[in-house]
C-alpha cells in the first residue's frame, strides 16, 4: 500500500519542523530515515513510515468500540500497548484491539 498524500504531508511537516524533528515526532531516533524518503532512497518500503506520517499528522479520527472517535494517532498508540490487567477498560481494549482492522500489517 502506498500513502501518495503521506508524501506530501511529510514534505509540510518536514519544511516546518525540520528533518530531526519530523523523524522524533514519527518515533524514529533522528531524520536520516525521513530525508531517504523524501529522496526516494529508503532501503526498506517507506510503507510504514508514511503509514506513521498519516497516524501522527493527518488529523484523522477513528471510531474505537471503547473509547469513541479518538484520533488515529491515540489509536496507534493504544494498538502498541502490551497487555496489562490495570483497569477492566485496558482489558477490553486490548481485547478489542486484536481484532480491529487497523492492527492488521
């Protein structure tokens, strides 16, 4: 899958933050990996990167059964939580994240 609009979302990002910062933001470790993709020259599929670019930037909300319309980059990180008995909403999140869609590579 291809993010044509993530491009264009990075390259803003990156003319208003700066190419470390943009990276930080992302939760890469500086911004060597976001110049390679803005150049063209990511070693690997830039898919994951711009996949982060929409989650982090684009604004988008999503309709999660527990919490309600959250935006997709609290999704994200809700998706990346490990399991942890805390609270029964944290379970029944954790549960529903398994089966969402978004959790899907």
């Amino acid at each position: 899958m291809t993010y044509p609009d993530a491009m264009q979302l990075l390259r803003e990002k990156v003319a208003e933050h700066g190419q470390a910062a943009v990276g930080r933001m992302l939760g890469y470790s500086n911004g060597s990996g976001v110049c390679q993709v803005l150049k063209g020259e990511y070693k690997g599929a830039p898919d994951e990167m711009l996949k982060r670019v929409i989650e982090v930037f684009g604004g988008l909300t999503v309709d999660c059964p527990i919490l309600g319309e959250i935006p997709l980059n609290q999704c994200a990180g809700e998706r990346k939580k490990p399991f942890a008995a805390t609270s029964h909403q944290r379970v029944a999140l954790w549960k529903a994240c398994q089966k969402c869609e978004r959790s899907k590579p």
